[in-house]
C-alpha cells in the first residue's frame, strides 16, 4: 500500500485541548494576569488580621479592631478583579480602584497583609490600567478604501504654493497646466462680530 492510497485522516484534538484553546482566547481578550494579581492580593489582607498561628505553646493571634476594614477591602477587591474578567471596558477603573485599596491596606490590614497583598494588589491594578485590547489589522482592500475615505479633497496653501512652484518648473516646451497659470484669488480672512 502507497501513501497515495490512504485516506488523510484529520488530526484529532482532545477535549483538553480545545478548552486549552478557547481559554488562550477569551483569556487574549481581557486584562487577565492583572485580575488575577489582584484577586491574589486579596488573600493576605483577609487572612491575616483573622489568622491565629501556634507555635508550640505560644499563641498569636493577628485580630484587630480593623479586621472589618480588612474583609472590606479583601471583599472589593475580589470583586475589582473578577470584574476586570468580564468587563474589560471597565479596566481603568477596576485597575485605579485596586491600586487605591492596596495602599490604603497598608495601615488597615497588618501592613497591606505584611506587604504581600499591598505589592501584589500594586501590581496587578496597573497591569490592569496598560492593558489594551488589539486592534484588528484592516486587511488590504479596506486599508485602500480607507485612505480613498481620508482624502477630502481639502487643498491647503502649502499644497498650493507647491503646485505653483511645480508648474513654474516645467520645461518651455510643454505648455503649463491652465489651472497653475490662473492667479490664485487671496483668502478673505472671517472677521468676528462684536
């Protein structure tokens, strides 16, 4: 038997893989790492001012009276980030906003969760902010179309002194064009009314 003889047979791609794929792609369009970071960062601000650690015998327990303050801002920003997920239109806000709460951790939560949460909230609320999404290429007959559409037929004095100069410049044999041997009428300048 011949390759020429069998029959192509498509490549099979596994249901892990298409999720794989279709996840790259709703992942490309949204601030995703960013809401990630920040919803990351709101873990160490909500556990440490509730945390009790042991150490052998010894006790410590991290609860303050800003403990409300902390769940507070762990809750926004949890919601800050998820929000950036499924509203990408929102990102300046969501971005600004997570910055915002981060900093204002730092003497409300235990130092912004001992500096874990305030850098990761920092982080992910300006990769949050740059994100942009990208701009579809025109392809070659819509990039035409477009320049056709961006000439508006408007001649600017420039443009007319270089056409001037243009025809002033061409050979005695050929006759100039009519429309550069025309004087050019002088622009009335538009004069306000008081």
């Amino acid at each position: 038997m011949t390759s020429a003889m069998t029959t192509a047979q498509p490549d099979p791609i596994s249901g892990f893989t298409k999720v794989r794929r279709s996840f790259r792609d709703w992942r490309r369009t949204r601030p995703f790492w960013g809401g990630l970071l920040v919803l990351c960062a709101a873990g160490p601000i909500l556990y440490f001012p509730y945390a009790t650690m042991n150490i052998g015998a010894l006790r410590i327990q991290m609860a303050t009276t800003a403990g409300a303050g902390s769940a507070v801002i762990g809750m926004l920003l949890i919601a800050l980030g998820i929000s950036c997920w499924f509203q990408p239109l929102i990102r300046v806000f969501a971005g600004i906003a997570a910055i915002v709460l981060s900093i204002i951790s730092l003497p409300v939560s235990n130092f912004g969760g001992f500096g874990m949460g305030l850098m990761l909230g920092i982080l992910g609320g300006a990769l949050v902010c740059s994100w942009a999404p990208l701009k579809a290429e025109p392809e070659a007959g819509t990039a035409q179309a477009v320049a056709a559409e961006a000439d508006t037929g408007v001649v600017l004095p420039t443009q007319q002194a270089g056409e001037a100069g243009a025809a002033a410049q061409q050979p005695a044999a050929e006759p100039a064009a009519p429309e550069a041997l025309e004087p050019q009428e002088p622009q009335e300048e538009s004069k306000s009314v008081e």
